[in-house]
C-alpha cells in the first residue's frame, strides 16, 4: 500500500511554481528521503502533505486518506517534525512530550522517549534553556511519541552535531524497524543515504530521479573506489576481480584500485591480506548522493 501517493502535485505561489506535476508514491515501511537544494520545493510539499497549504492543481492521500478532508485523522496517526519547529520555553520537555501523548490519546512513558533522542539529562529542564540542538531532539522525540504509523520530518539533521546527526538515524531506523513508514527532507545529501531505502531528488519543484541511493549513483555513475598502496609485485588481481561486486580493479605501480560498492572494500583488504599482499596504506574515494544529485540535476 502507498502511504503516501500524490499525483499532478503542483504548487503556485504568485504564478511560480513551488512544486511541479510532482507524482510521489512512498510504500508502508520504507524511509524514503526526499532530497534537494534550499528553495527546492521540500517544505512546500510536506506542508501540503499535512494540509498546511492547499495544491493549486493535484491530488494527494495520506495513509490513504485524502489529505484535505481527513486531515485530522491524519495528523493522529503521524508524527511531524515541521520546519520551524518551536518550543514553549515554560515547558519541561517530558511536559511537551505528555502533551503529544494525551492529544493523541496515547500511551508512551515520556521519560523513555526523551532518552532515545539523547534529552535523559534535560527530562524535567525547561526547554527555553535548550540549546538549538537540543531542540531539535525535542521535536524528534514529540514526532515519535505514540508509535505513530507514519513519521514526516523536515530537515531532521538540522541544528546537529555529529553524534546528533548519528542518533537521528538510529531512531529513524529504529522507527522502521519496529513497521513505520519514514519521509524525510533533507538538503544536507551525504547524511541520508545510510538511512534511506528510497531517496528522490527534487530540483526547482521537479523530481528529477528516484531510487534507492545504488540505483541512484548508478544512474549518474558516480563509483566508489578502494585504493591500496603496496608493495608487492604481483597482487592476486584475478582473485580480486572474482568477488562478489567487484566491477573492476587493475593494478599499476604499487597500487590496486578496486571499483566496487563501499561495503565490499573490507573483504577486498581482507581478501589481499589472506594472499599476504602487503598493504601500506588504503583510502577509500566514495561516489555519493552528492555527487549523484549534481550529476543528475546537471542533466535535468
Ligand atoms: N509562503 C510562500 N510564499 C511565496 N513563496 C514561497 C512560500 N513558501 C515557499 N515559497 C517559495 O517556494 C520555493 C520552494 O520553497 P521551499 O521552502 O518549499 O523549499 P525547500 O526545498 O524546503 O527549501 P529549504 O531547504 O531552504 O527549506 C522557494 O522558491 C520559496 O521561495
């Protein structure tokens, strides 16, 4: 089932499309991120999903419900991290936690939640002395409170220090592995593709490509290449070029380059030590969605 489908999705803001003929289907229990520059169309399109602002033309279901007129039953059964997320500086944050609980009439131990976004320490601190990151968290935890089925996030990387950027995918994997449906926006590229099933990329309100993030370095030709130094003569360059993914490897002056996905490097390194290749040194030079997006919005 598509959790969220939308067709012709088009939006205008003074006769400048926002979001053009944008036809998305995101299937129950992917993470799907939906990618692009500043000014893309991300925010516009999750703000029509949840029924912030009206299509110009288009049509679009939630949950398979339509977003216009369901849209409270909707927003009940889906946790929103919006854009502008703000905090009541009064309120702890187990108390803005509670309070998506009880409005949506759920069960959840606050305390817990908030320990799964990294806030154990600021449970019951008055979330006007967060910090900016720390907010970002909040709204995480106020997303995922209740277990909802379907899970939107705008730019949920944003604010974020490394281990917060690391958390966020812990949780969102988490959140799919226990069945939820994830859409995300992000414009920060290099962050998603660990995390996401299905990625589409949005460039001036159009989707340019789809797909999960191989099909989408493949698509562009983007490569990942292992790069080792030795100083053997005669590295077992056949033996290499016989593993699983391996697309190509050649051998030239003391070093072996290896094209293959990032996760095979380990058992190319592992496969030459075996042979007892000496390997001095190695670096990896990975093809990403990046690089994939510049690729493929040049060409667009
Ligand atoms: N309320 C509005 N009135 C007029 N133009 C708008 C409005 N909201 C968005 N736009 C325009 O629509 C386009 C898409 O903006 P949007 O905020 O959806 O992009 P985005 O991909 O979410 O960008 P960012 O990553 O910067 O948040 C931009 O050109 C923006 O200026």
């Amino acid at each position: 089932m598509s959790v969220i489908k939308t067709t012709g999705l088009t939006k205008l803001y003074g006769g400048n499309p926002a979001v053009s003929d944008l036809n998305l289907e995101v299937e129950d229990g992917e993470v799907y991120g939906f990618l692009g520059p500043n000014g893309a169309g991300k925010s516009t399109t999750i703000d029509m999903l949840m029924n912030y602002t009206r299509p110009s033309t288009g049509t679009l279901t939630v949950l398979g419900r339509d977003a216009q007129q369901d849209g409270s039953e909707i927003h009940a059964r889906t946790g929103i991290l919006p854009d502008q997320f703000g905090v009541y500086s009064t309120l702890t944050g187990r108390e803005h936690v509670s309070y998506i609980l009880d409005a949506n009439d759920a069960i959840g131990d606050p305390e817990a939640i908030l320990k799964r976004v990294g806030l154990a320490d600021a449970v019951d601190q008055r979330a006007g002395g967060y910090s900016k990151g720390m907010e970002q968290r909040l709204g995480l935890a106020m997303a995922i409170a209740g277990e909802p089925e379907l899970l939107i996030l705008d730019e949920p990387f944003s604010g974020l220090d490394p281990y917060g950027v690391r958390l966020v995918r812990e949780v969102v994997a988490a959140e799919r592995d226990r069945g939820a449906t994830v859409f995300f926006s992000s414009h920060v590229l290099d962050q998603v593709e660990r995390v996401c099933d299905r990625v589409g990329l949005l460039s001036d309100g159009h989707l340019i490509a789809e797909g999960t993030p191989k099909e989408l370095r493949d698509m562009a030709g983007v490569r990942t290449q292992l790069r080792i130094e030795t100083n053997s003569n005669d590295p077992p360059i056949q033996v290499i070029s016989e593993l699983a993914d391996v697309e190509d490897v050649f051998y030239d002056s003391g070093r072996v380059v290896v094209t293959c996905p990032r996760t095979v490097c380990y058992r190319v390194l592992e496969t030459l030590d075996g042979a007892g290749v000496n390997i001095q040194s190695f670096d990896i030079e990975q093809g990403t969605i990046e690089d994939a997006f510049v690729e493929l919005a040049s060409d667009s």
